[in-house]
C-alpha cells in the first residue's frame, strides 16, 4: 500500500483525492470493470467482441507455454553484489519465441512482495492479454499465478516487461521474438540484444530516483549546463546531457551502467560466427531513459525492420533507438573481433559486444571506438516495405497528442494533464472500430519523448515506417496513423519510464 500511496502522492492529486486511493489500496485489486462503472459506452476488455477478434486472428494450432516467474535475485555487475527483481533470477530473462499464428501460454508466478503484470509490448494482441493494471487486468497480487493467453499476430522483435510502476526499471524486461512463416530474409544466425540502462542496486532503486526527479528542477534556480556532453550530475538528475541529434536534452537521470544482454563493459558478451556469416542482429531499447546509438565501428549496418516490421533496407553506419524501440539489422561478420558499440546517446558512456571468428586479440575496452558518425539514422526516419503500407483510406478522426510538462515541476503529461491510472477514462481519445484514425505528437516540451501506442501498428506519414513508437524530438511534431481494428482499451504512453510514471500517459478508448 505504501508504494501505491507514494506513487499517487507523486501524481500531485489532492488530499481527498488520496484519501480516496488509501481506501482503494486497502481493498482488493480494482477491477477493471469496476474501474470502468459508468463507461457503458466503451469496449471493456471483458467484452465478448475481444473474444471474437481473437478467432478472427491466424493460427498455427501450436501453442508456445512458458513459466515466468518474477522475484528477487543477487548477482553481480561491475565487481559489486546487488540484489535486484527480474524473471527467473537471472538479468537477462528468457528469450520467449514461436511464429506468427502461435499461441502463447505464459504463467505468470508472481514471488514478488507486490503486484506485478506483464506488458507484450508492440504486439496487436487482444486486449484482455495487454497487461496494463486498472485498465486491462487487475494487477497479479503477490505470490498468486496468472494465465496469459493469446495469439502472436505478427512477425517481429518484441519484447515483454512490467507495465507496474517502475518495476521495469529493475530486470523485469526479456525478448520476445516471432518467426515468420514465409521469412523472406536471408541470415546465417539470428542473436538478440538487449540494451538497458542500469542503476538499481548499484547506486539507488528506480523508485528513489523517481522520488527525487519528481521534485523537480524548480527549487534549485540557477543551475548551469555545462559539464560538456555527459552533462552535470547531482544526485541521480543529469543535466546538460546533450544530443544534437535528439534536438537537445538527452535524458534526465544519471546512470553510473549501461547493460549489453545484462552485462556491463567490464565483462562484454562474445558472440561466435564465421567470417562471412550474415547476421540478424535483434536490438532492443530496455532502458528507461537512454537512447542508444549503436554500430560497428568501419562496418556498415543493413537495417531491414524497425519495430518488428520490415522496412526498405538501408546501409547505415548506426542507428539510434529510443527506449522501447527495436532494430532488426544484418552485420556482414568479419575476421577477428568485431565490436558492436551501443553509446549512451549524449551521456558519453557506451556499453557494448563481441563478434569473434576465433582469430585475431580480445580489443581491450580503452582501445574501442567512443563516437559513431557518419550516415546516422533513428526508426522514425525510414521507409516501410510497401508491402506492410496502411492501405490508401481517407481519415476518419484525428487526435491531437500535445506532449506536455518539463524539467522545473517534472509534470510530464498529455495535453496538459498528468495521467492518473484510478481514473484512466478521465482524458480519454475516443476511436471506433473500422476507423482512419490519425494522431498527431505535437511536442510543446524542450526534451525528447519515444511515444508508444499499445496494440497498434501505426504508420509515420503515408510511407514512413511501420512502428509501434516512436521519436518525437522538441518543438516538432509527429504525425502517424494506424487503422482502428483492434478494439479495446489500449494505454499510449511516452517510453521514458520516469515521464511516463508522472503522467505522460493516455489512453486509446473504442466506443461501441
Ligand atoms: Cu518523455
């Protein structure tokens, strides 16, 4: 209960207001068809057409079940013990796969000393299966089991994580990854990576850094920004942390790791290959509040999917993506060690990999790259397959998605309002099924925001890229457009774990 109080004591909400969510916290897990008394109007996730969208879906027959389970572990980074929360008790959680058309079983045993879900994240999945607590479940009280059950959509590097608190901001992250029947992409081998941003146990807990970035920057008056590009740090807030390419301000918090497949660049992961293989690299942004920019040094990099959908290949030199993002891209494997760097963007630190071919010396970690130029691209920059173009429809509503808040108060927000999960409906964006819908990310703040809308593809313009989040960097606007054909009640949020916790949240609504 405490932790509900402190999180919503954060959210600014007045005194009655948290009275009212004390007694809410003493009673069992609202449901959310409690929640969601008074919204006749609204398909529920227990409404039967969810069901019913699910025959609709493509099946194999085959079904794909797993045990997660969520708890408490020590293991060790940089030299120093810590006890942290992950699956299975490991920093990198299983690698859950099948092919489009499976179903996936997944129980959840919670051994956590609190509720918990999971998140699929950036699958077009029934609603009842999306793992949003006060939305789309009731949170998975400690120590109780919960079933997810439902079919992969589509073909693609996903993930799954917490959507509780910031319970993501520990190891409750891992891959999920969906095969294609028909895969027309050529590779050798097939390696995932995980990227995260890390600091609990070893410097603090997520939820004391949310503590005191919620303060805000507003009592402190006169604070400078200079520090060059790693910024300034006091406490846990960076400041002055800069990315030309994010258009300014690069994140918030300081970091004192940054994890490649859970490990810390004092003890990289080595992959093997032969010289010549072509390799399907998986990236995956778990962190809370880092971009990563990440290349092979004087290798290109052949991107072919942004967000599990295949776009038009591009040959970069790196490719940046925002927290929740993914890349699939094909590395040429050469002889020797070939690093694959992941820079902490505008924080001048850097985590990072190995490809060997068994030949050749281990590059010590002094002796490595720090910067990656040349043709530099982010997921929103591309240009979908025309084969996974939206369909040419004329528009039938349009939601405008001012990004709002700042630094001075930490007030991140929709339109001006700070979300509040006990009262998800109150700023609701109405859509109806068979719906054009167009959304536009108008970004009014000075910082950068990787914005994710659940259950949805959408796409970015007329031909950009297939995503399911994306950049939308200061004083700019995005606009992206998805079609309405998956009904319920889906969570759009910015990626930033800290932004969205303060309320950078909002929620997709199907009206029946
Ligand atoms: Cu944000």
């Amino acid at each position: 209960m405490s932790n509900t109080l402190k999180r919503r004591s954060f959210l600014g909400l007045s005194v009655a207001a948290t009275a009212a969510a004390a007694l809410a916290a003493c009673t069992p897990n609202p449901s959310p068809t409690a929640t969601a008394t008074g919204q006749p109007n609204r398909i529920l996730p227990i409404n039967p057409i969810i069901a019913e969208y699910e025959t609709r879906r493509a099946s194999t027959g085959k079904t794909v079940a797993k045990t997660l389970t969520p708890g408490p572990f020590s293991t060790t980074l940089a030299g120093k013990k810590i006890t942290t929360w992950g699956y299975d008790g490991a920093l990198v959680a299983p690698t859950l796969r099948g092919t489009a058309g499976d179903e996936l079983n997944v129980t959840l045993a919670n051994t956590l000393s609190e509720a918990t879900s999971i998140h699929w994240h950036g699958l077009a999945l029934r609603n009842n299966a999306d793992g949003v607590p006060g939305l789309t479940q009731d949170a998975i009280a400690a120590g109780k089991d919960y079933p997810y059950s439902f079919k992969l959509p589509h073909p693609g590097t996903y993930w799954y994580h917490s959507h509780v608190e910031m319970q993501r901001e520990r190891a409750l992250y891992g891959a999920l990854i969906i095969e294609d029947p028909q895969e027309p992409l050529k590779y050798d081998k097939d390696w995932v990576i995980v990227l995260d941003d890390w600091l609990d146990g070893v410097t603090g807990t997520p939820d004391e850094v949310l503590k005191e970035v919620s303060q805000g920057m507003g009592s402190m008056g006169g604070m400078s920004h200079g520090g060059g590009n790693g910024g300034m740090v006091m406490g846990h807030m960076l400041m002055g942390a800069t990315s030309d390419f994010l258009g300014g301000d690069a994140g918030d918090v300081a970091y004192p790791l940054h994890l490649f497949n859970g490990r810390d660049p004092g003890n990289p992961e080595t992959f093997t290959a032969k010289a010549g293989e072509r390799v399907r690299l998986r990236i995956i942004n778990a962190a809370g509040d880092t971009a990563y920019r990440v290349g092979a040094p004087g290798q290109k990099l052949t991107l072919t999917h942004t967000d599990g959908f295949p776009i038009q290949h591009v040959d970069v030199d790196a490719v940046v993506l925002g927290m929740g993002e993914r890349i699939d891209a094909i590395l040429t494997v050469q002889d020797g060690y070939t690093p694959v760097l992941a820079l902490a963007e505008g924080k001048a630190q850097m985590t990072y990999g190995l490809v060997s071919t068994g030949t050749g010396t281990v590059p010590a970690l002094a002796s490595l790259p720090t910067t990656l130029e040349g043709k530099v691209v982010d997921g929103g920059q591309l240009t979908a397959d025309p084969a996974v173009n939206l369909a040419t429809k004329t528009v039938d509503r349009t939601h405008e998605v001012h990004l709002t808040g700042g630094m001075a108060q930490y007030d991140w927000g929709i339109n001006a309002q700070q979300f509040d999960m006990a009262k998800p409906f109150e700023n609701a964006l109405d859509i109806k099924a068979g719906e054009r819908v167009e959304v536009k990310f108008i970004n009014d703040t000075q910082m950068w925001h990787p914005m994710h809308i659940h259950g949805h593809t959408f796409q970015i313009g007329t031909t950009g890229a297939r995503k399911d989040t994306v950049i939308v960097r200061p004083k700019q606007t995005v606009t992206v457009y998805f079609d309405a054909d998956n009904p319920g009640q889906w969570l759009f949020h910015c990626h930033n774990a800290y932004h969205a916790e303060r309320g950078m949240m909002g929620v997709f609504s199907y009206l029946t």
